[in-house]
C-alpha cells in the first residue's frame, strides 16, 4: 500500500513472530534486484502483516519461510501455491533453521489436504516420528535456504511486458 517504507505488524504477533516478520523483510530488500523488484518500491509502499487471532498462540519462529514467500509473491506478483505446506525459522542471510512440532504440523497439512510439505533440512530426522501411512500420502521438501522454497512454492515468473508487447505484435503481422 502507498507509504514510506514502513513494516506494519498487527494481530496476534508474540515478539518472536515479529522479527521473523522483519528477518523476512529484510531479506527481500536486500535481494529484491535478484527477484526483479525495484528496491526503490521499498521507499515508497508500507507493508502490513496482520495475523488474526486464532486457537493456537502464535509466538514461534516457524512462521518464517511462510512470510519470506508471503512477502516475494506480493512484490513479484508470483502466486504460491495452494497444495504446499511450509514451515522453518529463517536467518538473516536467508538459511532455513530447525523447529519444533515437526510431527503435529505434518499431520496438520496432511489434514488440510496438502500434498508438499517444506521443512528445514536439519529437521529431516524428526519424520521418523511421522506415521508411515501420512509419510507415503505427501512429498516433502527439506530446505537449506529460501531460494529453495522459491523454487518449490512461487509460480514462474510472470511474462516480460516487452516479451508480450512483441509476441503480440507478431499475431498482427507487424514486426
């Protein structure tokens, strides 16, 4: 939304929650060029994150790799997609750290009707507490970084507006 380039946290967010918010932030500015996005945007738009309440309390870093992809699809334009299921504390150089609750969030997506489930790499071991059956049902994911989930989660880039303008040009006999 139009602004100044503020980050704007409501809703039930514990102090944990908000600087995933801001680690995810963070990271898309100083990668934004990478992701074809002009970090003068930054300057420019205010970027709210509201999490409403909920049954569950939401104060863990879990929420991470979530809000890093939330924040590249709003500022690319990319969808993430519906059947994938994502979970992973990020750092600041945008590398995917362990977390807790492996089995009950696993379980949870498989529940939901998610087929992919994103986890940190380093949490790959905890699957063993998994049931077989619910492992054979989904594909996992084990993320290193966030580029990883990029690549797992966005739809592709969108078309270049020139690359269109010239295909279209093409259909009407110019060019």
């Amino acid at each position: 939304m139009p602004g100044s380039g503020r980050l704007i946290l409501t809703g039930q967010l514990g102090d944990v929650m908000k600087e995933s918010a801001q680690a995810a932030l963070s990271i898309v500015k100083n990668r934004a060029a990478s992701f074809g996005i002009d970090p003068a945007r930054f300057e420019k738009s205010d970027i709210h994150i509201h999490v409403p309440a909920g049954a569950t309390p939401k104060d863990g870093p879990s929420a991470g790799v979530a809000m890093f992809l939330a924040l590249v699809s709003l500022m690319t334009e990319r969808t993430v997609r519906s059947d994938t299921a994502m979970t992973g504390e990020i750092s600041l150089r945008g590398l995917v750290l362990p977390i807790g609750g492996v089995k009950e969030k696993v379980l949870a997506a498989l529940r939901a009707g998610i087929r992919t489930v994103m986890l940190p790499a380093r949490n790959q071991r905890d699957l063993e507490d998994v049931p077989a059956d619910a492992r054979e049902q989904l594909q996992f994911v084990f993320l290193e970084d966030v580029d990883q989930a990029i690549a797992t989660a966005l739809s592709p880039a969108p078309a270049v507006a020139g690359a269109a303008h010239d295909l279209a040009q093409l259909g009407n006999g110019a060019g």
